[in-house]
C-alpha cells in the first residue's frame, strides 16, 4: 500500500512527515525572499513569497507504523505504507486428518 503526492519544484528537505497515533501527517513550507536595489541604493524593492500547505492522514490499524518510508524523485513523493504480518492474508494450507 502506498500513497504519491505530486509536489514539483520541491527537494525531499522541503517536506516534514510525521506520523502520531496512526495519522500521517505531511507538511511543507517553503520561504523566497528577493531583494533588488537601483538607483545608486536609493531604490529598494523586496519581495516575500511564502507557500505551505499540510495534509493529514488517518492510517487503518493494519499498517505498521515503524516501517513507514518515503522517497522524492521527480516531483513525486512516494510514501509506502507496508502492512502489518498480522494483516497479511495467510496461505492456503492443507490440514492432515489423523
């Protein structure tokens, strides 16, 4: 089980991934600042741009939690969600009669 979040333009430090009590929470925030001057420095102009976002994620019990990982590669963040051995669906076995 797995979960992708297109997110283009962004390197894998941009993002916060915490999980707490099964929800899965991903965050970013990302702070640009540019300043030009002209006019011999009495012109001045700066600018502030500033984009997050925050999203949260209620996990099902059946997911293990400490094998949580996460990839970034071409603006995709890939977030595998490995289930627990418990959840996983038992083989077919044949059972002896004695």
């Amino acid at each position: 089980m797995g979960l992708e979040l297109a997110a283009p333009g962004k390197t894998k430090e941009d993002f916060i991934i915490e999980i707490d009590h099964n929800v899965l929470t991903i965050s970013s925030e990302t702070k640009n600042e540019t300043e030009q001057t002209e006019n011999n420095g009495r012109y001045t102009r700066r600018e502030f741009s500033y984009t997050s976002f925050r999203r949260a994620f209620t996990l099902p019990e059946t997911v293990n939690t400490d094998a949580i990982n996460a990839v970034y590669e071409n603006g995709v963040l890939l977030i595998t969600l490995p289930k627990k051995e418990e959840a996983l669906p038992k083989p077919k076995r044949l059972i002896d009669i004695i």
